[in-house]
C-alpha cells in the first residue's frame, strides 16, 4: 500500500495540542507536509515560549507516523512564530529582540552571535541583486578552496531558489540518525548543506520569515558540519530575513559582494554593503562577475555588461576588488553540470581565476 499525504494528515488529526486541546492539523501548526516513498517530512509552527511542552508533541507525532505501513523516516522540524526582529546596532533601544526558536532543548537562549562548533571561519556570499551569477561564483570558490587544500563546507542559504545540490552534483537526502543531528552530503572536497536536499527540485518553497529563519538556524547549528577552515553562506539575493538572521545569530567573519558591472547591478549591491555595514558584518571586498567575454571562435573581446563599474565601486567603498570573473559558456555548463569549472577543467582560465581568488582569500587569512 502507498503511502499517501492524506493518511498522514489524519495520523496528526489525533495529535492533540495539550494546552489548546484541537489536533495539529485544524490548529495549523502543520506546515509544508511532504510525503516522499516513505520519508515524511513537514515544519511544525509553534509559540517559542511553549518549546518544551511541544517536544512532548513533536515525539508523538513522530511515534505515530513511523507506525503507519509504509514509512521509513520522519524528519519534524519546529521554527517558532514571533515578532520581527530589529537590526542589533539600531540606536532607538539598549536590547536586541531577536527570533527565538525552540527546539525542544529546553528554555531558549538569548539571541546573539554564536559560534558553530568546529567552524573556523564563516563567510556569507552575497548579492543585491538576483542574476548575477552568485550561487556559480560560491560553488566555484568552494571548490577551489577545496583545491587548495582547505576544509571546505558549504552552505545554500538561498532558501528560495536552492541551486547548489544541482552545481555540486549532489542529490539524495541528508540523514539524521538521532532526529536532532542532521548529516550533511559531501562532493567535490565540498560538504553542503541545502534546502534543496530537502524538497522536490521543482517545489516552491513557500514559507513565512520565521519559519524560514527557523530552518536557517538548524542548518547552521544542528548540522554535523565537523571541523572545516571556513563555512561559505550563499545568500539570497536582496536585504531580508535570511540575511539579518544570520548576522544575528551567528558569528559571521565576513562578506563577500557579487555584482555585474552595469549601473542597475551595483546600484542593488550599494544597498546590500549598506545592510551589512548595519549589521556589523565586515565586508571583504567585492567581485565582478560576467566582467568580459572573449569570443570563443575569433578571440574578440567584448565587454557586454559594462566594464570597471564593480572596480570603481569598491575603490569608493574603500574595500579591495577580488577578483573579475569572466562570463564564458564554459562556466555555466560546467554548473549544470554537477561539476564546477574548478573542477571539471582545471587547467582553464576561467578556473584559474577561482584559483587565484582562493589563493588571495587564504594568504589574507580570510579563508
């Protein structure tokens, strides 16, 4: 007999919510429910101040799906719904209120910047804009890290269009043994972890901010990431949640921009340095990607988006300019390939770029 969403869903319509007294399901706190051959998985919303209670919860709902014919694993994640969190240095207050996500290990703690056991350095991968080919520039310099010898992990963070297990090549899902510890997956010298291991390639991910800021926060602390030199976070494009929530609750060392040279790129990226500068967050330096093009049959070289606006940017900001990555068919094939262009040709140009930015991040002590 298959295993269907419905026969979950009436399994969690016997859960009931011991202080409200409804089951899970009419209470709503069921959310994103995904039943995948006989892995079951969905995000239970719940009042952070009710984590413990709710732990009681989340353990018999997994004690009664696992009973059902058919299912071999069920992955329950709880985020909480709260206010909306404030940037850390705004003047208007002395006190910082920031999500606060129970987990069922007791009395959460106050938010701050944390430490991820094991991770030596973090660096956030981040854009102002969408299109200008950040995720391909965190799976290169990942890999070419990785290249240079360095413990390399790396983390999609882009919640909203999970592009990494695609340019890494990695599919399956990311176990978890004890229903608290998450196995990350691992390719190319690269261990990742993902939103996209987790849903169907073509589903939407259509959550709220706290439940989104809750997966975030499990993929940075509840992941086996073991001990790595340095964690790179590949952002969503913009200034938003994911970004705050990662400044705010953990230890970020530094940020990276990506940026197309044509004014309306930069113009986005001004607002993303400017976002991070609020957050504390130091910004590295900046990247310009698709900087040129060069024919691949007679050899021209043309500069379709522009040329030195991302350099002149960042001689203004007063940070250095990282490196100019070329825009070349190579590279984008080689991404939807499973095998980034560090890793499928080498000996290339347009690798060797990556190289040499890998290089220049170790030797400042950056990565």
């Amino acid at each position: 007999m298959t295993l269907t969403r419905d026969a979950v869903l009436e399994v969690l319509k016997t859960v009931k919510d011991p202080i409200r007294g409804n089951d899970l399901v009419s209470s709503g706190m069921v959310r994103a429910l995904t039943v995948e051959g006989g892995t079951v998985r969905f995000v239970l919303e719940i009042d952070p101040a009710r984590a413990k209670k709710m732990e009681e919860v989340r353990a018999e709902a997994e004690a009664k799906i696992k009973a059902l014919a058919g299912v071999e694993t069920v992955s329950i994640v709880m985020t909480a719904h709260s206010a909306p969190a404030a940037p850390p240095n705004l003047k208007s207050s002395g006190h910082s209120h920031g999500h606060d996500h129970g987990h069922g290990h007791g009395p959460a703690k106050a938010a701050g910047p944390e430490k991820i056991p094991g991770v030596a350095r973090i660096l956030a991968i981040a854009s102002g804009k969408g299109g200008v080919g950040k995720s391909t520039v965190s799976a290169n310099l990942a890999t070419a890290l990785a290249a240079e010898g360095r413990k390399v992990g790396l983390l999609d963070a882009d919640v909203y269009g999970p592009s990494q297990p695609r340019m890494l090549g990695v599919s399956g899902r990311p176990a978890s043994p004890d229903g608290k510890t998450i196995l990350p997956l691992r390719n190319h010298g690269v261990t990742l972890m993902s939103l996209g291991l987790m849903t169907q390639e073509d589903e939407a991910v259509v959550w709220r901010g706290p439940m989104l800021m809750g997966a975030l926060q499990q993929m940075l602390f509840q992941v086996q990431w073991g001990a790595l030199d340095v964690l790179i976070v590949d952002l969503p494009p913009g200034t938003g949640d994911v970004q705050m929530t990662l400044a705010q609750k953990s230890h970020v060392d530094g940020a990276i921009i990506v940026s197309t040279p044509q004014d309306i790129a930069l113009l986005d990226a001004r607002k993303g340095i400017d976002m991070f500068n609020k957050l504390g967050t130091p910004i590295i330096g900046l990247i310009e990607n698709m900087s040129t093009h060069i024919c691949s049959q007679c050899g021209h070289e043309e500069h379709i988006f522009g040329h030195g606006g991302v350099a002149r940017e960042a001689e203004k900001l007063g940070v250095p300019l990282l490196a100019e990555i070329p825009l070349h068919l190579d590279i984008r094939t080689a991404a939807d390939g499973g095998a980034p262009i560090v890793v499928s040709k080498p000996n290339s140009s347009q690798a060797q770029a990556f190289r040499t930015l890998a290089r220049d991040l170790i030797a400042k002590g950056h990565a």
